[in-house]
C-alpha cells in the first residue's frame, strides 16, 4: 500500500534526514514513519504513542505493510517510546502545541545528547518551543510555514548548537522572518486582526491590557510591513 501523506506530514519528511533511524512521537496511524520507508528515505523507526486508540490503529498499519520489519510501534509517553540502544538520529513531534512539544523534550531531554535532529511541527505557541530549544543547546537550521485546510503550520528543524534568537526571532521564527512568504505574512495578518478584534472589546479604562494586545500589534505590523 502506498501511503499518501498530508501536505504538512509530507514537508514534515522533507527534514527528516536520509538514511535516519527515525523515533516519531504521537504517530497516530504510523503514517509518517510508513511513507519514508516506503520511499526508501530511512533505515527504520519507531511509531510512539501513548494513546491506546491510535496505537492500535498504528499497529494493524505495521502489521499490514511488507516493511513491518523495520518499523516497532510502542505504547510510551514522549520519549520514553526509546532507549540509547535503538540509536535514533531523527525524532518527529507533529500535531501538538508548542508548550507541549517542549515538555516532552525537557522529560526526555537526557535522551537526546546522540540525536542528530529534530524536526518539530507546533501547533501552537511556536515561541514557547524555540525559547526551550534555545536554553537547551539546539539550535534552529530550518524553518517552513505551510497552510493546508484554512490552518497554518510551522515546521522547526533543530539540531545540536547554541544560538540566541532576539524576542522577534522567538515570536516570529528565525528563518521565516528572513524568508517572509506570502503564507507568512497571511498567517500574521490573520493574527492581527484577531488582535484587533480582541482590543475593539477592551473598555479604555482598561489601559494595562489594551496596552499589551496594541504592543503585540505593533510588532506584527512591524514585520508585515517591512518589505524586504
């Protein structure tokens, strides 16, 4: 069976390296892990999840498919679906917020010194998970932002580094602010008016708040803007 991914799974394995052992966390169906080797682009993998449903749903794929072989699902909680032994270059986290993400990594974070990358796909609160990448020693190599069912998406590859980000390249993303793509600014433009809508229902008494979402406005503005 060929496995036809999502737009976002699909830029999600772009990242993953060539050849990797590859630990995707929250696999649901296993459909990443399943689509790569299928392509012939990883060595093995792990499906995780820690959901019962969508772990059997990840299983009866496995069991399913001729690469069954080479792929291992498991019933785990983040990163706790691996062990040094298994030797993971690549671990994939899709589909979830960006606070979450981050937690995940602080509990397993011991686990990732022999990891080469991390390919990490928020759903939201995307500056909450480059600040932990950024006081952990991992340092942003790529980002992309996609829109796929009137949702936006960031993607946020990682790997061994320090680098600083200034507070715009948190919010924003590094890479993105550079690249500044049309789905980028939408996405942004979008947020504003959320912004602007929450500030038209702000009673001006109300200084203090009204000055944090014009704050947040501002910075927006800023970046659409600047046409670079």
């Amino acid at each position: 069976m060929e496995i036809q991914l999502s737009k976002r799974l699909s830029e999600v394995g772009r990242f993953v390296p060539k050849g990797a052992i590859l630990l995707d966390v929250g696999s649901d169906h296993a459909y990443l892990p399943l689509a790569l080797l299928e392509q012939g682009h990883i060595e093995r993998a792990i499906a995780g999840e820690v959901v019962e449903g969508p772990y059997q749903s990840a299983v009866k794929n496995v069991a399913s498919s001729p690469l069954s072989d080479k792929i291992e699902v498991r019933l785990a909680n983040g990163l706790a679906a691996f062990e040094p032994s298994d030797q993971v270059s690549a671990i994939t986290i899709c589909g979830m917020g960006g606070r979450l993400i981050a937690e995940i990594l602080e509990v397993g974070k011991d686990k990732l010194t022999t990891v080469e990358r991390l390919i990490l796909q928020p759903n939201n609160r995307e500056d909450d998970l480059r600040c932990w990448l950024q006081d952990n020693g991992f340092g942003i190599v790529s980002e992309t932002i996609l829109a796929e069912n009137n949702k936006y998406y960031e993607i946020i590859v990682a790997e061994q580094g320090h680098v600083r980000l200034s507070s715009h390249e948190l919010r924003f993303g590094p890479y993105l602010l550079k690249d500044k793509s049309a789905v980028f600014r939408t996405k942004w433009q979008r947020e504003w008016d959320k912004l602007a809508f929450a500030l038209s229902s702000v009673p001006e008494g109300k200084s203090a708040e009204r000055e944090v979402l014009m704050t947040k406005m501002e910075a927006i503005k800023e970046v659409i803007s600047d046409v670079s």
